[in-house]
C-alpha cells in the first residue's frame, strides 16, 4: 500500500521559498547585467559571456530537479520496495543514454557569447556568431580531442589554437578521476549515513558543503583566475549562500516522515470443492 503523505508544515514552506530566493540573487548580477548594463559600475560589471553562462548554468539543473520529484512521486505512487543502488544505478545510466543523444543539440551553447571580431586572437578560427565557435559538426572531433586530452597525448599546437579556448591537459586526467572518485565517495557516505538514521549529520554536512563550496569557488575565481567583479558581485554571491543555507537549515529542521512499504497479500481462499 502507498505510504501516507507526509504533512507539509509552513516551516517547509518558508524554508523552500528562502531557497528559491538564493537562487534569484544567484542570478540577479546575470541578470542586470544583461538587461541594465549601466546599474553596475563599469569595474564591478560581469563579463557578457558569464552573464549567459551563468543563467545556461541555472537552467540546467531544471531537467535533474524534475527527474528527482519524478523519482520520489514514482516511488510513492507504485509503493514497490526497490533497492536504492540499483534504482540510482538505472537512472544514471538512462541519464547518459539521454545526454549522450542530445549533446549534439545542445553542444554549440559552449560559445553561448557574442562576438565581436572575425577571427579570435590567438587562435586559427574564423567565426562570425558565437553559434560557429562550438558548431555540431565537430563533436565527433571534439570528443577524440577531449580523449587525447585526458591520456595526455594530444597535440600542443591543438590545445593553444585548435578551439576558441586553450586546452590545459597536464593533470587532465588526475583531475577527472579525482572528480569521480569524489563523487562515488560522496554517495556511498550519504548511503550509510541513511542507513545509519543519522540525518541530522546528512543535513549539517550539506550545509558545510555549500560554504565550503562557495568559499573555494571565490577564492579561485578572484585570486587564480583573475576575475574580480568587485564589491557588489560578490557580497550577491555571499548573500545568496548565507539565505541558501539559512533556507536549508529551516527546511530540514522539521522531520518529513519516512516513507514505509507495507505488501499486502491477498487471502487463499480455498478451492478445494471446485474439484471434487
């Protein structure tokens, strides 16, 4: 049988709508900058490509958001005892199957930017829109480079000329395996701390990565990559993580209740005259 709905209290309701609201301040630097380019002074302005970028980037996450309430509905509405490792495992394999196909629409929003020149200094490209700096046609190229990158036997005069931006593949693949490894070492930590009952830690730890998160992130953006909007930029980005947190402190601080799975049987009846 479904499990009964777990009661949304006003408590849930503020700390999803503080949530919400880190996210517009997220991107309201984005934003101003591309509709009022004159509301930020001319040394705190964001690039135009990051402004893009960072909406592409928001909006990106919408169709992971609904694969999850997707996800949980199911869940409830079939009431099927499942194993969480092999569901998880299901959809991420589906998930690749699904971007592997659709990759090629989406693969020229990489120059998401305009351009202003006909040929990007540096390199041995011409292009007139920032639709032919990542065109669909070379994905299939792009992918072997992307191979040769990580094995650290692609060519040097391809990673300074070859694409719209330089490619750095000197610790390429230590990077990318680091990523993984962190990724499966994350959930697994998350599976036994759920096993364990000990959401209380599960929640702390979320909120510790997003300052952390957030933390690493300005600190190499300012001092490794050189790019400091200044004052107004960042005190958004550190506003907006302060409320996320906040927001996400709210939400959890009330227990949902746990889903549970009750299979009924059905009674036998017996048959045992039918055949006399």
């Amino acid at each position: 049988s479904a499990p009964p709905t777990a009661p949304i209290t006003s408590q849930h309701v503020f700390g999803s709508t503080l949530v919400l609201l880190s996210t517009v301040l997220a991107l309201s630097p984005a934003i101003l900058t591309l509709i009022y380019p004159d509301y930020f002074p001319p040394k705190n302005i964001m690039a135009n490509r990051t402004a893009w970028n960072t909406i592409l980037f928001v909006l990106s996450t919408i169709p992971g958001a609904l694969s999850q309430i997707y996800k949980h509905r199911a869940m409830a509405t079939f009431a099927q005892p499942v194993d969480a490792t092999v569901l998880n495992f299901t959809l991420s394999t589906f998930s690749l199957a699904f971007a592997t196909v659709v990759s090629p629409l989406f693969y020229s929003l990489q120059g998401l930017a305009d351009v202003t020149t006909d040929v990007l200094v540096g390199t041995d490209l011409k292009v007139r829109w920032w639709i032919h700096l990542y065109p669909s046609t070379d994905i299939s190229k792009n992918t072997a480079d992307g191979i040769s990158c990580l094995l650290g036997t692609l060519d040097d005069a391809v990673q300074r000329n070859g694409y719209p931006e330089s490619a750095h593949c000197d610790y390429a693949s230590g990077i990318v395996f680091f990523h993984v490894f962190s990724i499966v070492a994350l959930h697994h930590a998350i599976h036994r701390i759920c096993n364990a009952g000990a959401f209380k830690i599960l929640h702390r730890g979320l909120s510790a990565g997003i300052i952390l998160g957030v933390g690493v992130m300005m600190y190499y953006q300012i001092f490794v990559d050189n790019m400091d909007y200044g004052f107004l930029p960042n005190s958004y980005d550190i506003t907006c993580a302060v409320v996320l947190v906040m927001g996400s402190e709210v939400y959890h601080r009330v227990s949902l209740e746990e889903p549970s799975f009750e299979t009924k049987y059905l009674e036998i009846v017996d048959g045992g005259d039918d055949f006399e």
